[in-house]
C-alpha cells in the first residue's frame, strides 16, 4: 500500500476519478490553532503546506526566558509540580534539543523532587501519565498533553532548515499547551511577536 489514489487505480478507478476522490485531511486533531500557526511560522513560508489545517483554539503558546538554566530548571520544577498536583493524569514532555541538555534539565528537576518524572533514551516511552524528559529525535510522531521546550535559543536552533524542522516536531507534540523556554538568546527561528511579548496567539 502505498497510497489511496493508487489503490482506487488499482480496483478501477481512472486517475482523474482516483484524484477527485481522494481528498487530504484538512483538520489537525493533535494540536491548537495557535501551537499549529506557530509551527507554520517555525517552518516558514518556502517549508510551510501550502494550506492551514483547521483546528481547535486553545491557550497562548508562552515564551519564558531566563538567565541562565539554574532559574529555567527552578520556574519549570514548580509550574511541574502543580501541573502533577491539579492534572494527575497527564501527560507531559519537556523536549530538549540535544540528550545532554536533557541530563541537565532532569538531574535540576528531580533534584526540585518534581513528582512523576522520567528521563527517555532510545524511545523507551511508558505512555502512562507523568512527566518524559527527553530531546526532539525521540518524540516524531508521538503526542502529549503539554510540551515544555527547552533551550529554544539561537545556539540550539539556528536558523537551518534542519533546526526549522525539530523545532517543528517538538512543537507539534503538545495537544493542550506548548512552552518554549530559553536560557540565551531567543532563536531567530520565532517570530518577532513572540520574542518581543512572550506569547503567541491568534
């Protein structure tokens, strides 16, 4: 199998017949317009579909910055604990970009015993509630409640079409809520918006 246009040739339908039946999907079930557009904009207009998918609105997508990881780790580990504390059975992913970064954002937080929490290697997810720390090569395909991102700065994420692209993934995980914190500079990947007001809404 290879696509549905090529299965209905193969039943008997005509190409024209194939094509006309065949429709893509126009509404994104995963994620919320903003968490959506913003990946649009992650991408940019030579990488983007070149049609919106429709779907549902949901909260401002925030960026947090810091001074360095020490303050990031501290403000996540208590935004954690309550989300454990309020939503018990969530799920929720803090994605670095690289596995080393990952290390040092769960050693911060668990050493802040932020409850529920587990560091992810080699796609070794559980899919029970709780919190997954783990970098953006391990999470395609995969969908969380919340998304925390970390370390979106310059550094980590610069403008590449490769960066465009992770970057992209990460976002695209969150069904409720994404995050996006930085520790440096802001990657120029985010829109202007973003970097200058900390959110991101339609």
């Amino acid at each position: 199998f290879q696509d549905w246009a090529e299965l209905l040739r193969h039943v008997g339908y005509s190409d024209a017949a194939a094509a006309s039946l065949v429709k893509p999907l126009r509404l994104s079930y995963r994620s919320t317009a903003e968490v959506m557009q913003l990946a649009r904009d992650i991408l940019g207009p030579e990488l983007a579909p070149p049609e919106d998918l429709m779907a549902r609105s949901g909260a401002p997508v925030e960026l947090h910055g810091f001074g360095d990881m020490g303050e990031a780790v501290a403000f996540l580990s208590e935004a954690l604990r309550e989300l454990m504390g309020s939503e018990p059975t969530a799920s929720c992913a803090v994605i670095a970009r690289y596995p080393e970064q990952a290390d040092a954002y769960y050693a911060g937080l668990r050493r802040s015993e932020v409850p529920a929490l587990r560091r992810v290697r080699n796609h070794e997810f559980e899919f029970v509630p709780g919190i997954d720390v783990t970098d953006v090569s391990q999470v395609k395909g995969l969908e969380f409640d919340y998304v925390v991102m970390v370390e979106v700065t310059e550094s980590s994420y610069p403008t590449h079409v490769d960066a465009r692209h992770l970057l992209h993934i990460g976002a695209t995980r969150a069904a409720h809520q994404l995050w996006l914190l930085t520790s440096g500079k802001p990657s120029k990947i985010l829109p202007d918006e973003m970097t200058e007001s900390g959110l991101y809404s339609l």
